[in-house]
C-alpha cells in the first residue's frame, strides 16, 4: 500500500503542492490569530467602544497612509515605531485600545507589543481602514 501513495505523489507532485499551499492560506488568518492574541472588534463594536468606553483609536499605518484619510480623532503611531513611543500611551493603559491598520496584517502585531507592554484592552480594528470605509464611517484628512 506504502508504494502506491508514493508513486501517487511522485505522479502528481504539482497537485500535492497546490492542495498543501492552498491550505497553508486558508489557515493563516487562524494561525496569525492564534499568535498574536486574536482579539478584533468589528466596526459596530469598535464605534461602541469608542462611544461607551472612551476607546483610543490608535492608526499604526504609514505616514502617508494616514495623512490620506483616517477615523476621526485617533492618534497615529507608525507599527515600526510603537516599541519606541510607548510613553505616550501610557496615559491610556486603562482605556480600551481600537489598533487600525489598512486592512488588519499590521494592527494586529502592533497589538501584540502593546500586550506585552501591559496594555490589557487592546483590539484590532476587523478589516482595517478598509473596513471603516466600507461600513461608510466617517473619515478625517
């Protein structure tokens, strides 16, 4: 029986390869979750928190990115430079956290430094700023 499996894989290399790629990409998202604490909010949540907790709206993307057109009110620190500017979020550590990137990739490693640097009610913003637009929500430039 061991040979048979072993000259179906020799005759269909390229099929196996597919299958084992294509589900190394559908299991990403769980596994990016799984590591860095998978804690997102979507856009209804997000704007509750923001509403009934005085939820910080933190936009980690590029300088550009946010001079282009961000949430309303929320403060930007480059996901490059977080480790380095902790200091002035301290002043929120007791205030939930909405962490917004384009589309949730870098948010969600930005929250996992502020999570080890004792930040306990931080989220990643679902689907990012393209989430925020999408839900037609206000937008600052």
């Amino acid at each position: 029986m061991q040979p048979d499996i072993l000259t179906f894989l020799k005759n269909n290399i390229f099929l196996v390869a597919i299958c084992v790629v294509s589900g190394g990409l559908l299991l990403w998202p769980l596994i990016q979750k799984l590591t860095t604490g998978g804690k997102e909010v979507s856009v209804p949540e997000a704007i509750q928190l923001i509403n009934r907790s005085d939820a910080v709206v933190l936009d980690v993307r590029d300088a550009a990115e946010f001079t282009a057109g961000h949430i309303p009110n929320s403060r930007h620190i480059p996901v490059g430079e977080i480790g380095k500017r902790l200091k002035e979020l301290d002043k929120f550590k007791q205030r939930p956290i909405i962490v917004n990137c384009r589309s949730g990739t870098r948010s969600a490693s930005a929250c996992a430094v502020l999570r080890k640097n004792g930040f306990e009610q931080v989220v990643s913003l679902r689907g990012g700023m393209l989430g925020w637009q999408q839900a037609s929500m206000p937008v600052e430039k």
